[in-house]
C-alpha cells in the first residue's frame, strides 16, 4: 500500500513539474511514456545466385496494441556477403500499463529464390508494461520461439540456401517399343513415389501424348523421389 502511494506521489510531482517547466506535448510524453526495443536479427548461409529481398512483419494480438513505425520491413541481400546478416530494432512506445502480445514472422511474398530454406518460425513478444519506483513506466519484453521455449535476447530467422532444395518440374513420358503398336494398351497408369509412399498416380494415353509433368514438386537433397509403371 504505501509503495502503492509512493508512486502515485512521484507520478504527481513529475506532472507538476512538467506542467511548471515544459510545453504541454513534451510533458505528456516525459511523464507517461515508456518505451520497448525488440531485437530482430536475419541471417542467410550458402551462396545465393542472385540478390533477393526478406520480409519480416510484427503483428499485434490485440489490435488495440501499440505498434512500432514500419511493422512490415524489408531487408537487402545483394548475394556479395556469404554469409549475410541484417540487424534491426522494433521500438514500440507505451502510454499506459499494461501486457501486450505480437507475433513476429517472416513474409513469404518475398520468397524470390526456390532453393531457399526459408525459416518459417512465428515468434512470440509479450511486453509487460508498469511503473517503476520514481513513477515512470517501464516496458520489459519477453520474447520466445514459442509459448513454452525459453526466452531469447532477440528474434533471430536463420535462411539456408541449397541447390538442392526447392520446387522443381518433374516429365515422364512413356516410349514404346511394340514392334507396329500391336499390343499396345490404350493407357497406362505412372505412380510417383516420394521416399517410397505414393505421391500421385496419373493415367499416360494418346490424348495426352504419353506424357505428363508435375510442374512443382518439392525437392529435398534428403529425400528419393521414384517412378513406376502399372
């Protein structure tokens, strides 16, 4: 209780000597402001064969949330550095106390290169926002990789490119050899398999010119991708 008073005195007196001493704008921010920094840190290994662009947006839980200038921002990789890392900082100002909740992801619209193993983890910010013992607010943040992962230093996306990696077409086409078509069947069924479960079964015949192609599959250097005939 008497803490309780206590901070309620300084508040008070800081406002009376804003109100004495400074302009109205400047004491309203002075005396009810607190502010959080939340790191954010984007790194890509392997050398990529081309500059490309990441995306990265902090979006508010509650949408009543204080936010920072430019939510959404985009960072530079001009294929030069391997490896590459961008720094940033999210600042987010607060007027009152209170707990506030965002997410942090990257944005896949800027998935420029296809053999990129973008990190596609949703971080977690909580901001716990109170006044300290002169009165003023303070805004701690916690930020974790999910609800129950420890808490980091900062908001880290790792990005790998691999050669590998990535969507990829994939043809088959079925040639005979029948001696004069005569006991050619009027189709016949291709199974794909991706480590050894079947994909996806298509039918070959003449209207399609026996042949078909899967125009993105998505390729792994640890998978094995197989074709069957039926």
């Amino acid at each position: 209780m008497k803490m309780r008073i206590y901070k309620l005195f300084a508040a008070a007196l800081l406002v009376l000597l804003c109100v004495n001493l400074l302009p109205g704008a400047a004491c309203a921010a002075a005396a009810d402001s607190g502010s959080a920094s939340i790191p954010l840190e984007i790194n890509r290994t392997g050398g990529i064969p081309r500059p490309t662009v990441y995306g990265v947006v902090i979006e508010a839980v509650e949408p009543s949330n204080p936010m920072p200038l430019n939510p959404a921002r985009t960072y530079s990789d001009d294929a030069k550095t391997d490896p590459f890392k961008a720094a940033d900082v999210f600042s987010i100002a607060y007027n009152e106390p209170g707990v506030y909740r965002y997410t942090v992801r990257q944005l896949a619209q800027y998935s420029t290169l296809t053999n990129m193993r973008y990190d596609a983890r949703i971080w977690r910010v909580t901001v716990s926002v109170s006044y300290d013992d002169n009165g003023r607010l303070t805004a701690v943040p916690t930020i974790r990789e999910n609800e129950s992962a420890p808490k980091a230093d900062g908001i880290v996306f790792n990005n790998s490119y691999d050669p590998t990696f990535g969507f990829k077409e994939l043809t088959v086409k079925k040639v005979w050899d029948d001696d004069g078509y005569k006991s050619r069947p009027t189709s016949v069924k291709i199974q794909l398999l991706h480590n050894g479960r079947v994909y996806d079964t298509v039918t070959l015949n003449a209207r399609n010119e026996w042949t078909y192609t899967w125009p993105r599959l998505l390729f792994d250097g640890d998978n094995t991708v197989t074709i069957r005939g039926r």
